[in-house]
C-alpha cells in the first residue's frame, strides 16, 4: 500500500510506504534493495520478519517479550546503505514520522490503528510499535468482487457499504477532535477475521481546529509543526484518484475526507472509480468546473439514496458536502435501517413503496383485519337480518301462542265448569237415591230396581248403578302414585280387562250406620265428551283435550292408549322433563297456560297447553284436573 504526495507545480514526488498490516505471511522477507532485519530489534521485539515496505518506511512482524504477542512495527528507512549517513536523515521526515506515532495514538477508537509504543534506536532513527491486526485490505475486497460472477458482483460489492460505514464511524471520532486523514482510500482501510474494521496510514494526517482548545489540539498544532501535516504549508498531499479537488492546492478539511469517502461509495456502487487516467488526467478532471459523475450514470439500477448522498459528498465545492463524516455516517445508516434518507427528495411513489416495504406485516394484518371487518359486517348484517326475521317470527308466534292460550284457556273452563256442574247433578242425584234406599221397607211405593232404573234411566252412558254390601266393598281402587283414600265425592279409578273405568259412591245409611253403598260406574271415554261444551272455538280449532287427577292418573285422554296411564310413572313421560315439568305446573296451580313436548312415532311432537282445575265443593275438596294442549 502506497501513500502518492503530490507537489505542484514540479509534479509527483517519490513514494512513501504506509503499508501497515496486510493479510501476508508472517515470514515474508524483504524487497528490493532493503537490507535484512536482525532478529534482535530492541530489548524485548523479536523481529519476525517483514510486512511491507515502501520509499520511506519499512513494517516488521514482530514478538513482544513483555506481553508475549505479536505485534507490527514501523521505522523510518535510510537514505543511504551505512549507517554513518543516519544523522543525515531529513528533519521534516523524522518529524512527519513521528507525528504520525502521536496522532495515531493519541486517537483512540476501535476503528484507529491503537500505538502501544514510540521510541528511537541509536543510527536507525525513531520507530513505533502498533497492533498487528490479520485480515484484507478495502482494496483486496474490491478485486474479490471484480472477479467474481458478473451477477453477483454487485451484491458483493454493495455489501461493502458496512464496512464504509465503520469507516465513517471511525474518522468521524477524528473529526471530532478536529483531526482530519487527507489519505482516506481503499488501500488504508483493512477487516479483520472477526468483522473490525480500522483506518491505517495515518502519516498525512492534520489537525485544522478544535473549538475548545485542549490540550490535545495544543499539543498536536505544536508537534505538527515542521513536518508534512503542517498547515502552513500549500503542498498537495493524497491519493490523486481519491483526493478532493481543494487538495490539489494543498487545502483540506473535513469535507475533504468526506470526498474520499464518497469515492469510496462510487466505487462500491459502480464497481469502479469516478475518474480514470494518469495523474495529471485526474488533477485536469478535478479542476474541472464540470460536476462529479453521477452513480445513475454507470449503475441505472443503484438505489436512488445512495446516488443521492454519493453525490452530496463527491460534490466539488467543499460548501456542498457533508461538513464532515458523521453527517455523512448518519445517512448511510439510515439507508441501511431502512429509515428516511433526508437529503433525497422521495416522490409520492416512492413514499408509498417504502410505507409499503417497511410496514408490509402491519398492512397484511390490517389487510386480514379489514377483510375479517367487511366480512363481520357482512356476517353481523345477515345475522342482524335473520335475528330481526326471527324477532318478528317471534312475535307473531307469541301472538299466535297467546291467542291459541286464550282460546284453549277458555275451552278448558267452559269444559270444567260443564264437568262440576254435572258432577254437582250426579252427586245430587246419587244421594238423592242413597236417602230412598234407605228408607226401603214392605210398605214401600218403590223398590230398589226401580230407583236404580231410574238413575240408569237419566245417566245412560253410566254402564251400571249398583248396591254393594259394605262388607264386601271393593278395594283394587288405586291407580296413581299414592293410596286413594274411600271418600263419597271423588270417582274411584280401576282397571277392568285393560280398560279404565270410574266409580262414583256414596253411601246408604239405615238406623244411623252405613250398611250399603250406591255406585255408579262408567267408563270415561263414554261420559265425559257429552259434557264437553261446543262453542265456534272448539269447533274451529279442536283440541287434544285430557283430564288428569291430582295424583297423576289421567283419567280421560282423546287418544285413547294415554288413558289410565300415570303421568309420573309413564315410562313415555320419564323421557319428556317438559311434561312432568308442565303435570307439576297444573299441581301447583289452579289454572294456566304451559308448554311441553314429547316423542310419537320417532317424531317430536310440541304441545301448548292451557288448564283449569274442578274443585268439588265438598268436605275433601279433593281435585280434578283438566288439560287441553293446543296441537
């Protein structure tokens, strides 16, 4: 790596080595007229052997006894092969060199090369001891990517731009401490194997202002005076390929090394220099007022940010720069965060392809989020509809159910009051007759037979009146799910040839004792329909009427396999919760209105039902009660 110092008006002078560290061999030995090192440098620096050379200065390998490391050192080389001639070296050299020791060490950042040591061997001059850091030159990086596949060339190279990142980061600390490079260039930037990134070769380096005037700038102004940084000369220093048009007379400052940086940039986006040519091509262009080339010029396809912000810092004129690296630093990175590029001018499209790309997870998600909104909507709106549907369907079913309840309410009083009211008769009538048994004698106008006649005669769907001994009274009276107990104003229920049948008994008293008992017998399906009012409701809407007693047993039925059965212990009714849930409503209530359904034939069958209840008016007041479910 060669540092070129440019002298005007006489041209270019001879070259200076500034070569620190390359990725060579540790063994690697001397060049040209250079003589070879000994083994011993100093006291405790073991040379190794040569690292690079140049026209001033030569780099070794060497071993630190005292730490036990490997480390690079640099000395300033002779002018003439015996050592008497050493006194002759030139002061502005020797005072270049170690100018260079200061500043590098006095910068102390991990991308600056750290000095761990500055000393001076009688007859050989100053030397100083430096890190020795493994790794590939910018420069080497350049040529990997210029041989590898055309295709992948470019993402090589733009994968580069971390490393000018670091670059930036690095001489932005100089910066800061007013502390410029004036060499900036490829060749003076090396990687190492774990991704550090260090600034070499700071030989040329000036420092131009520190606003708080410390120590370290009063320091570096006094040691640079006398040498090739110092200010007061109008020398032309740099590289010219990389060198900022005001370098060429022997100005600098901080958008100077901007400019080198923004070469830099060209390079890694272009896959080459800026300008190309001899020496003196070069300074013709920079003198030039015509503008640097553009990066769209020779890669249409680069991002439009980083055209825009290598073009800032390759700007001619130092006032249209970056004022220094971290400015230009601060782009780049937002370049790379995916952030807004401040000084590139987004058109509408390009705003919207980046909200895009950069919010492509939220979009999605908004885009889900607005499919799943349109589409509830849609589903809420249906819904609402079917609900409103349903709303009016339930409505008019309510209507429909409470005309259906009043009508039926209706029936079932009119058919309870029609069955207390014969009951009412048939009790009257029974005792009636009971009192005429029991005045029976010889002397009598009547007999038994003819005031059972006469009975028969005015109950005709009554299948018998008898007189039975009290001795011989029946007592397979039961039916439901208690005991029955043998009162004179309820019907008694039993079962005869599967068929139920209802007793009515009162009973006969002679000379104060109960002797006989009168009961009339009949069968249900044959009496109880004759009471049934006919009204314009029953005949219109005819209901599937059924009577129940107040201990379960249903008493009368329309179909007729119900009859006799037990509500509460019907295996039919056990699967219907809803009917022994509707048979203890009408218990606990006199009259109503109730739902309830029930299976038929493998089908489900819903009823609506109103009832009342027949009080008997008796000492007992035993119930009856009356059903009648709306189909």
């Amino acid at each position: 790596m060669t540092r070129s110092k440019i002298s005007r008006p006489s041209g270019e002078p001879p070259q200076e080595a500034t070569v620190i560290a390359p990725a060579h061999s540790a063994k690697s030995s001397s060049t040209g007229n250079a003589a070879s090192p000994g083994p011993a440098f100093t006291d405790h620096l073991t040379l190794e052997g040569v690292i690079g050379q140049g026209g001033v200065g030569r780099v070794y390998l060497a071993w630190d006894e005292n730490i036990g490391r490997q480390v690079a050192v640099k000395e300033i080389l002779e002018y003439h092969d015996d050592a008497e001639s050493a006194s002759d070296l030139d002061a502005a050299l020797r005072n270049s060199f170690i100018h260079e020791a200061k500043i590098t060490g006095r910068l102390e950042h991990p991308g600056i090369i750290p000095i761990y040591e500055l000393g001076c061997r009688e007859q050989h001059g100053p030397y100083y001891v430096m890190k020795y850091v493994k790794g590939a030159t910018l420069e080497e990086s350049f040529r990997k990517c210029r041989q590898s596949d055309p295709d992948n060339s470019y993402s090589q190279c733009i994968a580069l731009l971390d490393t000018l990142i670091d670059v930036c980061d690095a001489l932005a600390y100089a910066h800061s401490k007013g502390v410029i490079h004036r060499d900036i260039k490829p060749s003076n930037i090396i990687t190492g194997k774990f991704g550090e990134t260090i600034i070499l070769d700071w030989g040329l380096a000036q420092v131009i202002d520190d606003q708080d005037n410390t120590q370290f700038y009063r320091q570096a102004i006094s040691q640079q005076r006398h040498t090739f940084s110092d200010s007061s000369t109008s020398t032309a220093v740099g590289t010219p390929r990389y060198m900022a048009p005001e370098q060429l007379a022997g100005k600098a400052c901080k958008a100077s090394d901007v400019y080198s940086l923004g070469v830099i940039l060209f390079r890694i986006l272009c896959g080459r220099l800026p300008y190309q040519g001899s020496a003196e091509e070069i300074e013709q262009h920079l003198a030039s007022s015509a503008p640097s080339p553009s990066v769209l010029q020779f890669n249409p396809s680069a991002a439009p940010e980083l055209a825009a912000i290598c073009a800032k810092a390759m700007a001619k004129d130092p006032q249209q720069r970056f004022s220094d690296a971290g400015e230009l630093v601060q782009q780049l990175k937002a370049f790379r965060d995916g952030r807004m590029v401040d000084i590139y001018a987004y058109t509408r499209r390009e705003l919207l392809q980046r909200f895009i790309a950069r919010n492509k997870l939220l979009l999605i998600m908004l885009g889900a989020l607005l499919a799943a909104v349109i589409g509830g909507a849609g589903f809420s709106l249906h819904y609402a509809m079917q609900m409103e549907q349903a709303r009016n369907e339930a409505e008019n079913a309510l209507v429909t159910i409470t005309a259906f309840g009043e009508i039926a309410q209706k029936q079932a009083r009119g058919i309870a009051k029609a069955i207390s009211s014969g009951a009412d008769s048939l009790y009257s009538d029974l005792r009636h007759a009971a009192v005429q048994l029991g005045r029976l004698n010889g002397k009598s106008p009547v007999s038994e037979q003819q005031i059972l006649a006469r009975l028969q005669k005015n109950y005709p769907r009554f299948s018998s009146f008898t007189v039975i001994d009290a001795d011989t009274l029946p007592t397979d009276f039961s039916l439901g799910w208690k005991t029955v107990a043998q009162t004179y104003d309820a019907p008694l229920a039993r079962m005869e040839q599967g068929r139920l049948s209802l007793v009515f008994r009162v009973p006969i008293v002679r000379q104060g004792q109960i002797k006989q008992y009168l009961d009339a017998e009949m069968f249900p399906e044959q009496v109880i329909p004759a009471l049934f009012p006919v009204t314009p409701e029953s005949q219109s809407q005819p209901k599937d009427i059924w009577i129940m007693r107040n201990d379960g047993l249903i008493i009368y039925d329309k179909n007729p396999r119900y009859t006799g059965t037990n509500i509460f212990t019907a295996p039919s009714s056990q699967q219907s919760p809803t009917l022994l849930a509707f048979a203890k409503q009408t218990l606990s209530s006199d009259d109503g209105i109730g739902y309830y359904s029930f299976a038929e034939n493998q089908q489900k069958v819903d009823k609506i039902a109103a009832w009342d209840t027949v009080l008997e008016d008796r000492a007992l007041e035993n119930h009856r009660r009356l059903c009648l479910p709306d189909a």
